[in-house]
C-alpha cells in the first residue's frame, strides 16, 4: 500500500517537528489498522498550496526523496 502524508502546519515549525508528526501518525495507523506502516510507505507528501515551498517541508521532501503536492483548499 502507498499512502500519501498530508501535513498542516503552522509557518514557524521545523523540519524535525514534521518528521515527528508524521512518524506520530504512521504509529497511529499501525494501531488503528493491525499492520505496520513506515515511511517506506508513503509515495508523496501533500499540504496546502501556500506551505508547498516551506523550508522544513522541502528539507523533509528531500531527505525522504518524496515529491510534494500542493492541494489547492477552498476559500
């Protein structure tokens, strides 16, 4: 299974505030689903247009090697 990680996040976090937010919520998946999920799991990240080109979640796009996809939201 590929999943695709949606992040929200506010314009001060870090790079490891990401990384652990997100390694929270494979955790969370694992209990919920009975199976283990790692970051070997995810395909891509997703967050809103305007976080795209936020520093930390380049740095973390890169150290994964995942792409980023922006997700227009509604007004």
């Amino acid at each position: 299974m590929t999943l695709v990680a949606g992040l929200g996040f506010r314009a001060g976090c870090s790079v490891d505030s990401l990384r652990s937010a997100l390694q929270a919520a494979l955790h969370e998946a694992s209990t919920q689903h009975g199976e283990e999920f790692t970051i070997t799991h995810i395909g891509a990240l997703a967050t809103a247009e305007d976080k795209a080109h936020h520093p930390a979640l380049l740095q973390l796009s890169a150290e994964l090697q995942l792409a980023i996809h922006p997700v227009t939201l509604p007004i």
